[in-house]
C-alpha cells in the first residue's frame, strides 16, 4: 500500500506530539499541578498540533490534566528566553 506524504507528516506529528505529552505528564505528577501551558511558535497557527497534544495530555493523565496553549507565543517565547 501506498503511503502519501500527509499521512508520514501526520504520523509524524502524533509520535512527536505523544511524546511531548508524555513528558509533560511527568512533570504535572511531579510538580503536582493540574495544567500545563504549551508555548512556542510551533503552536502558533498551528490547529492539528494543539488538537494531538491536547488529546495526548487528556490521555496521559487519563483526562486529569488540561492542556493550555497561549494566544501571543511570540510573547511568550521572548519570556521564557528571560527566565
């Protein structure tokens, strides 16, 4: 079977984004929050990676920890660069 160049990009960015979510999810049980804030211009204008890493949090945590992204990531970026 034939596979296009969509479906390895999507296969792609399920495995990178299930990853991220992972690791996220550690450290929400580490740091014992119930949130995690995603910034980055990856996220920016970016729907399908929101929507796969949100998913990924939701089922990591077994729909305890919600994903958050932030609007301005150019902002946000230029913050986390300070700290």
């Amino acid at each position: 079977k034939d596979v296009s160049d969509a479906d390895l990009a999507k296969a792609c960015l399920i495995m990178i984004t299930n990853n991220i979510g992972s690791l996220a999810h550690l450290h929400v049980k580490i740091e014992k929050v119930d949130s995690v804030v995603f910034a980055g211009n990856f996220m920016e204008n970016n729907e399908a990676a929101k929507r796969a890493l949100a998913f990924a949090m939701d089922f990591w945590s077994g729909g305890k920890t919600k994903a958050l992204f932030f609007e301005n990531v150019g902002y946000s970026g230029a913050v986390g660069a300070l700290t």
